[in-house]
C-alpha cells in the first residue's frame, strides 16, 4: 500500500462485552462476492479461533444483501449451535428483514429491533452469583 493511501474502509467492527461478541457489519451493500466472503470469513474466524459462540450481528447499515450472505449467515448459525452458543441479529432494515421473512430465517434466527435488548437477552436471570 502506497504512503498515504487511503486505508479502505473496514467492513465491520467487533466489540467483546462479556462474553457476547458483538459484530456491526459497516457495510451498507454486501452483493459481490469478495464482500460476502470477507465478512463471512471473518464472521467464521470469530467462531473458531476465538470461540466466540454468543454472537449479535447489528445489520442496521445493511440496505441490501446478496442470497450469499443468507448461505454464509446460515453456516455461521449451525456452527455456533453445534457448539451450545447462539447467534442473534439486531437491528434489520425492512428491505433486509422482509428477506429473513420470505425466506423464513427469521424462524431460525431471532431477530430483535435494538441493540441493547439483543445483548441483554444472552443474560439468562439468576445465573451470577452476585445478583443484588
């Protein structure tokens, strides 16, 4: 990369809170392949090399999605629940949504309007010791 090159944009961001990752995809527009094999690759690595198996996906700056990331999104799922987690999307447009619905994802991952709830969610009540 030249000196002084713009640095290209990332395609998502991951934050750690506890023991939730939380992924934004940053990418408004996810159709030609390298996209959806980047992020579904680094969506994979999260799994596999960090084990993170508690895992929210904010789609709220995703306006359109190839059927490839529905494949990808699917693989991410089936390999979080083969190892006891759980994958959660957040923050879904209505174009997008109404793609969950008509393919009926939506069944198979649950889809909540905001952020915070969706993290919340993975924080089953009476678990910690230290509850006051």
């Amino acid at each position: 990369m030249a000196y002084g090159a713009p640095r290209p944009k990332p395609k998502m961001q991951t934050i750690v809170q506890g023991d939730v990752a939380i992924v934004t995809i940053l990418e408004s527009r996810i159709l030609d392949e390298t996209n959806v094999n980047e992020i579904g690759q680094a969506l994979m690595d999260l799994v596999t090399k960090q084990y993170m198996i508690k895992m929210v996906i904010d789609l709220g700056e995703v306006r359109y999605l190839s059927s490839a990331v529905l494949r990808q999104l699917i693989a991410l799922y089936k390999k979080i629940k083969a190892e006891k987690g759980d994958l959660k999307l957040c923050r879904v447009n209505p174009e997008v949504r109404e793609v969950f619905k008509i393919t009926q994802l939506d069944k198979m991952i649950e889809i909540k309007d905001d952020l915070e709830s969706t993290v919340r969610s993975f924080k089953k009540p009476g678990w910690g010791f230290l509850q006051r």
